[in-house]
C-alpha cells in the first residue's frame, strides 16, 4: 500500500500555482493528491516535463478503460454535459478517438492555418482600430472572442448567429470538465443544452456550408461511419476549444506583457517576430493547467510510484512547460528564447487537432493590438481572472491609453 503524505491539493493554490508546481518538480516530479473530481480516489499527479510527456503517451492511460473505471464513467456520464462529450475526441480512446480524428486532420495542418492568416490578420485589424476608438475598451470581449469566433466559423463551415451567447454558453458547459470537489454545476447540463439544440437546429435548417469540417463530420455521418451524436459532439466540443484556448492566452500574455516591460517592448520594437513571441507566450502563458485525468487500463510505474488498474494519473501541463530542464527560462518570460511551446498543446494521441490555428489566432492578435492600438495598455488593478482550476484565463482585460502614447 502507498503511504500518501503531503498530498498535492490543486484547489488550494488560488491564482499562482506555480511556485507550488516548482517545488514539486524539485521534488521528484509526481505526488500523489487530492482527486480532481470526487468520482474517483486518490490520484497521481505529474509535474515534471518527461513525467507529463509519458502520461500523455501511455498505452495503459486511458480515458475510459474497461474495468473499474467503467463503472466510474457510467456515474460521470449521467450528467448530461459529460455524456455528449464522450462522444467527441476529447474523452475517447482507441480505435473510436482515431475514427473520429482521422478525417478532419487534412483541414487542420499548419499549412491549413497559414492560409488563414490574410482574412484573420484583416478581421483583427477592423476590431482593433474599431475598439481603440473608444475611451476604453476590453481587449477579451472587443478583440479576442470576436477574432476567435470569426476563425471559428471559417473552420466550422457555419454562421454563428450570436457569439456572445454561444461563447457564454460554451464556457458555461466547460465547468463540467473542471477539477472539482463536488458534482456538475446544473448550469453546465443546460448550457449543454442549448449547445446541442442549436447545432441540431443548424444541421436541420441546411446552414452548414460544404467548405467547413462540419460539413466533413456530416459526411462521416452519411457515410456510415460516425454517429449523428459524434458530429454534434464535437461541433459542440469545437465551440469551446476553438476559442477557449486562444482567448485564454491572449488575456494571460497580456497580463505577462504588462507584468515584464522589457519584454513587451521587445515586441513593440519590432525585436522580436510575432510567430517566436507566440511560442513562447503559449509556454508561459498555459490556458489548460491541467490534462483530462488519465484512467490506468492496468498496474503501471511511473515517476517511482505504482499507479493500481482503475486509479487516475493527472499531467500538469503548466507545470511541464516550466521546467527548466527543456525550458531554460523556466519561471520567467523570455521572447526571444526560441523553444518550442512543446506541451501547450499537449502531445500524443490527444494532442490538440486544432494547434496550428491556434497559433495563426494568438499571432494575429497580438500583432493587431500592438501594432495598430500603441499606446494601449492593460489596467492592471481592473483585470477579472476566470473562477476555474483547470481553465487559466481572465474574464476581462480592460485597456487604457497611457498617458505617454506615442504622436501621430
């Protein structure tokens, strides 16, 4: 039997978890920790960047492994929120999370998201010069959900009639894949909802246009190969991750930015090129603390510890992109460092399908804000960060003009 001291508690860290990150990598790597959600026990949670790399690529690691954790997964799945997300890409294991990835891979490449860089880079342009019109403006609701949402319904293939509420909604549905003490928020189930009602109601209605992965997910559909729930699942799913991750950061770089001066100048002083400083904003600035719980298929080691059939492993990404053993700069902003991002997006079987437009996104927004609003800058005191353990971003980002802007 494992003797459990000094277990980690992730939601006793509040907004800066990572000198609490720091001393466990210093100390070996992985401890074992209160569980992420009150479904299953005790779990195991990695820290260091090999430690998270292997998690994310083991065999045994699953989302839903026969077994004991079948039963776990019939007690989270009651919840409807839970339920249609099994059915994305997200929550599936070997063969089904390969049949569903598969066919929309083509649309998500790098040179994919390039060729969406002209209409971007124009569309946040417009926003930006439109929002530091004002006397003041929010960077999060004015520039980054805008953008994202626009990026959105070019990869979808769909109008999205009213982003405000779909965003809203998305975020809402998100707390059921968050880290917690106790059950589902209703609120996320009803949200889910509405997600699922109007997606159905889209498909219904004709509005998905034949030059989107919607329409490639329906075409699965046709074809006998998906499931009408896996398309609506994962359009479901995309209307989170397709702007969560991208918003998220692009409110923490902001904070970063403001919060090291020197750096932010690099950027306005054409020092450094938008494509590098993304990378290394993406390390520094993680919007996913924490990978989905890994469920064991089978006893296993890692990080010195026996993990038992049924019991969770769950990777610490913004941990793993802290250490100092891949990342030199650690702890500290560095753009000009020219490292990968590397587990932003995680890696293996689930690393994040959509990495390379998100990337596109966070370039194009910063260089639009910092190149066409100069003389903005975040009002600090005013920042609203997200209420959320596994979800790292702000609410708002209220920009001001200081009172040293540069003349016309």
């Amino acid at each position: 039997m494992t003797v459990q001291t000094d277990l980690f508690d992730p939601f006793a860290l509040g907004s800066d978890p990572f000198p609490e990150f720091a001393h466990r990598r210093k100390e070996g790597g992985g401890s074992w920790g209160k569980p992420p959600y009150p479904e299953v026990g005790v779990a195991f949670y990695v820290f260091s960047h090999a430690l998270v790399s292997e998690a994310l690529k083991h065999p045994l690691l699953l989302q839903a492994p026969p077994g004991t954790y079948q039963e776990v997964r019939q007690k989270i799945s009651a919840s409807p929120a839970l339920d249609l997300l099994t059915h994305s890409m997200l929550l599936s294991d070997p063969p089904q999370h390969m049949r569903l990835r598969r066919p929309l891979a083509g649309s998500l490449t790098f040179s994919a998201g390039r060729g969406l860089f002209d209409g971007l880079m124009a569309k946040a342009t417009e926003l930006t010069l439109a929002a530091s019109r004002k006397p003041r403006f929010d960077a999060i609701r004015d520039i980054g959900l805008p953008l994202s949402f626009s990026g959105l319904e070019q990869l979808l293939g769909m109008d999205i009639d009213d982003p405000w509420r779909i965003g809203s909604d998305a975020q809402r549905m998100a707390k059921a894949l968050e880290i917690r003490a106790g059950g589902i928020d209703n609120d996320a189930n009803e949200a889910c909802r509405r997600l699922e009602a109007w997606v159905s109601q889209a498909i219904e209605q004709g509005c998905v246009r034949p030059n989107g992965i919607s329409a490639q997910m329906l075409a699965e559909v046709e074809a006998g190969r998906w499931q009408r729930d896996d398309a609506i699942a994962n359009i479901v799913f995309l209307l989170f991750a397709g702007q969560a991750t991208v918003v998220d950061t692009f409110g923490n770089a902001l904070v970063a930015l403001a919060s090291s001066p020197e750096q932010l100048s690099l950027l306005e002083d054409g020092n450094v090129d938008w494509s590098s400083a993304t990378e290394e904003l993406l390390r520094f600035c993680a919007p996913v603390h924490y990978a989905g719980a890994r469920i064991a298929s089978g006893d296993l080691r890692i990080g010195g510890a026996t993990i038992r059939a049924g019991q969770a492993v769950v990777p610490v990404l913004a941990s793993a992109n802290r250490d100092v053993s891949v990342f030199p700069g650690g702890d500290r902003l560095d753009l000009r460092s020219g490292v990968s991002s590397a587990l932003a997006f995680g890696t293996g079987l689930h690393a994040c399908l959509g990495q390379h437009v998100a990337r596109v996104e966070l370039a194009v927004l910063l260089e639009a804000l910092f190149t066409q609003a100069k003389g903005w800058r975040l009002d600090i005191p005013k920042v609203a960060r997200r209420h959320s353990v596994l979800f790292y971003g702000l609410e708002t980002a209220p920009m001001i003009l200081s009172v040293d802007r540069p003349s016309a």
